[in-house]
C-alpha cells in the first residue's frame, strides 16, 4: 500500500461480512467509504459476481481492487499490522480465525436462508415467525424446522469454539489472543458475536462459562475505532 491510499469498500446497507474489514479500516485510520451499489444490477461488473469487493486508490491514481472477505481482511490486516509479526504466531493465528470462521459460515447459512426465504414469501410467514410445532402449513413447518436444525448446529459449533477459545484466552495477561493490543483474530471474534447478536442467537456467547471471551469481546467493543464503526 503507498501511502495516502484511499479504499472504498463495496458492500450491501448492512454489515454482514464487511464488518471486520470496516473495523480495520477505522483502527487504522485509514481514508475510507462505504458504496452500497445497486444490487443486483452491477453484479456482473464485480470481479467474481459477489461482495464485498475492496477498491484502493493510490496517489497515482493506480487501483488495486480485491473480492472475498477473508482475502479483503487479510490483506488489510497485514498492511495495516494487525498480524502477529512472528512466522509461527502467524500461523496460530490463522489457525484461530478459521476455527471461528467455522461458526461464521453456519450463522452465514441461517441468515442466508432466512433472507431468501423472506425475500420469496415475506418476512411475517409462520415458516420465519413461529416454532414448527405453531405451523399448520407443512411447507411453513419445514421452513421452521429447518431454521430449528440449523440453529442447532450453530448453538452446537459455538460451544465448541467457545469451550477451546476460553482455554486459550485464559492465560491471556492482556485478554487478547496476542499481545496487548487488538489483532485480526481478535476483531473476527467480536465480528461474529456482533452478527450472532444481531440476530438474537448469542446465547452461548453471553454464558458466565466464558468469562475470558467476555473480557476480550468488551476490550475490542470498547475500543473508539470500533465504537465509531458500530454507531455509524
């Protein structure tokens, strides 16, 4: 990155997977946008028909334009320096982001499925509004059912994740995964319990059981960077 870049960060009006890019973009205190475009129409114009896609302007005028969120976080987090600076820690900390990268994508399946399913029949059906057992359409009681199945598998994945993460944490001095300040693994944590949040399924997150995650979520949420992305 030459400095003085600009960066626009196309994606739709919610956060969804822009957020940890956002949140690197302002602890950075980079020159940066948000676009919302008009979707679908410029689908096509996009470099793998997908968002969110990264555009930074360097003073030349010269573009270098990314799509993918993972490769958009990483590659902000390298340039900015928000990875771990030793090989092995590097690579311990890519280990970590995928592991709660596993959970992101159930939660991705689930809001995904709710939002086609909205967007075919509307958000008030008995599918999207009640528990299976309240639907009298069989069509509607699948739907419920498998929203039913699937937040069992994340309540599940989460478990899991947040059962190894506390361990990890735990002989954290700092509350951070690394160091003692925030790095990409810790903004992919509050990344996804800000999402599970949103859609009210932070229950196991908001367990007293893990109180060393709760610590490292309320260090990060803290932060004014965050706070600033998060209230806009």
């Amino acid at each position: 990155m030459a400095q003085g870049s600009k960066f626009d960060l196309f994606y739709f009006s919610n956060r969804g997977r822009a957020l940890t890019s956002q949140l690197l973009l302002s602890l950075a205190g980079a020159d940066w946008k948000v676009s919302v475009p008009e979707w679908p129409k410029v689908k096509e114009s996009m470099p793998y028909g997908r968002l969110p896609v990264l555009i930074e302007t360097e003073q030349d005028g010269s573009e270098f334009v990314l799509s993918e969120s993972r490769a958009i976080e990483e590659y902000l987090a390298s340039t900015f320096g928000f990875l771990p600076a030793s090989i092995k820690t590097l690579a311990v900390s890519s280990q970590y982001v995928n592991q709660i990268f596993d959970v992101i994508e159930v939660f991705a399946s689930i809001a995904g499925f709710k939002h086609e399913i909205s967007l075919d029949l509307g958000a008030d059906i008995d599918g999207l509004t009640k528990n299976p057992d309240e639907c009298k359409d069989r069509d509607q009681f699948y739907i419920s059912q498998h929203i039913v199945n699937l937040s069992k598998i994340l309540a599940d994945s989460a478990k899991y994740l947040l059962q190894k993460h506390e361990q990890i944490l735990a002989k954290s001095e700092s509350g951070y995964y690394f160091g003692d300040s925030i790095t990409y693994a810790d903004l992919t944590l509050y990344s996804l319990y800000f999402s599970l949040k949103s859609y009210n399924l932070a229950d196991e997150f908001d367990s007293p059981k893990y109180p060393h995650v709760t610590k490292l979520i309320q260090l990060v949420a803290s932060n004014s960077a965050v706070v600033a992305v998060i209230n806009s």
